[in-house]
C-alpha cells in the first residue's frame, strides 16, 4: 500500500472485532511513529498504550466519574471550542451523518447519550492509545502532536488495523493518570482507540465527505 491509498483508505472507524492485535505488530508500529517530524526535533508526545484488563478498568473508572455527574476536566481546550460559521456548519453535519446512518433522530436525547457514551467504552476496540505532552507546551507542539497521529494512523491502515482519534478521552484524565503511567507535567491532548475493524457494523457505515479542493487550497504564481 502506498501512502496515496493510505490516505484515502484511513478514515475514522467506530466498530471492532474484539481481538487483539499480536504485542510484536504492536511495537513495529509504534517504532516506526517515533520518527514523525517535530519542531527543532522536540518529539513533544508522550504516548500510552492500555489493553486487556488494565482497558477494562479504565473504561469502568471513567464510567463512574461520568455517571457521579463529575465535569469534564481537560487541560487543553476541546477542539470543538469556538467553532463559528463554516466551521460550525461542518461540525454540524458531520453530526447529522453521524446521527443519520445511526437512525437517531435530533428529539431522542438518550439514544443520542448512549451513542456518545461509546467514546469512553473505546468503541469496544481492544487497545486504545492516550497522548499526552507538557501541558506548559501550546499550539506549536499541539501540531507536532497532530503529524505524530496522522503518522500512526496511516501505519495502522498499513498493517490492516483501523482506528479513531478521539478528543473526548482528554476529558476524563484522573483515571488515565491512576492507570497508565503519563509523565509528571503531562497533560493528555486526545486518544485514539484501534484495532481489527468489525466490518458490516452499521456505525461504520459513517463516511464524511471532504470539501473540494478549491474551498481549502490556493495555488498562486
């Protein structure tokens, strides 16, 4: 597979096969990642792979912080924070595809709960990976952060794995801190769950489109 395909095979997947992927393919991947460009080399990211039991006790402790009605807590600000015009629209219909192939209509508020509520269930994906850098670091190294998970992800695709980069599993990060072993002065910027695509599961169905070309690029001479 070339980086072409890769490109436009990879897309966000929310549906998985419970097995696990072999811990050897796991380390080849991660390996690989590592060499990411980063600002003056500062490879910013910090990253933490939970699987087996250790997931499921994680997926429980951010269960009961939710159900006992605690806040969000995240250090960086969510990525859906200040969304106006076209931006808002975008988000807009991403959700009423989302939504749509779910048959989830806009009054049933708690089938909408339950559907979100999967983000903290990991989409039923065995591992999920929580990144994390220096929360005294800004906008620079949250692009470092951003080349890093787009280089894992295509990674991922090359090795037949799907995945979904989630910034809900910043919001809950006490019990990813009592769990997974984040560096001092960490902060976590986002998740991303992965592993063998459950292929036929209706919420894989989802597909966004993209703007055209002539919306997002100029090319001047």
């Amino acid at each position: 597979m070339n980086v072409s395909d890769a490109v436009k095979v990879r897309r966000s997947i929310r549906g998985y096969k419970t097995d696990p992927v072999a811990p050897e393919l796991l380390e080849q991947i991660f390996d690989k990642a590592r060499f990411a460009p980063s600002n003056c080399n500062t490879q910013p990211w910090h990253t933490v792979v939970v699987s087996g039991q250790a997931r499921k006790d994680l997926q429980a402790a951010i269960f009961e912080e939710i159900m006992s009605g605690k806040a969000p807590s995240p250090v960086f600000t969510p990525g859906d924070a200040g969304l106006t015009g076209v931006y808002k629209d975008r988000q807009y219909q991403c959700a009423f595809t989302y939504y749509g192939i779910m048959e989830i209509e806009r009054h049933e508020k708690e089938k909408r709960q339950q559907l979100a509520m999967k983000n903290w269930e990991f989409f039923d994906a065995p591992h999920v990976a929580f990144i994390s850098m220096p929360a005294s670091m800004g906008a620079v190294n949250a692009v470092d952060i951003g080349i890093y998970l787009q280089t894992l992800m295509l990674l991922l695709v090359e090795n037949g794995l799907a995945s979904c980069p989630q910034g809900a599993l910043a919001l809950y990060p006490d019990p990813v801190f009592k769990i997974a072993n984040i560096p001092d002065g960490n902060a976590i910027i986002c998740g991303l769950s992965f592993g063998y695509e459950d292929v036929g599961a209706r919420i894989n169905d989802v597909i966004m489109d993209r703007d055209p070309l002539a919306d997002l690029v100029q090319f001047i001479s």
